[in-house]
C-alpha cells in the first residue's frame, strides 16, 4: 500500500490507474483495500496529502 500511496502524488496518473499499475486487476478491491488501510478513500488521501496548488 505504500507504492499506492506514492503514486497518488503523481496527479498525472489517474485513481484508477495507480490500481492497476499496482497489480489490482479489480478497481473495486482496489478501492476497498485502501479504504480499509487508511479509512479513507483514494481521492480523500490525494486532496489531503497532495493537494493542487
């Protein structure tokens, strides 16, 4: 979840994306394993960890 987390910081790379570039075949599992690991979603942890501007 780590490499997850970093590629959220490339704002070039889309959400659904950095699941697959990190081996989620299913966006959904992907969507649900990040929430569950950082109780938030993968759009919440970019605006709050790297936001625009």
């Amino acid at each position: 979840m780590d490499k997850v987390c970093q590629f959220l910081g490339e704002r070039n790379i889309s959400i659904q994306e950095v699941g697959f570039a990190t081996g989620y075949d299913d966006i959904i599992r992907f969507y649900r394993a990040f929430k569950k690991y950082t109780k938030m979603t993968s759009k919440e942890y970019r605006m709050k960890y790297f936001p625009i501007g």
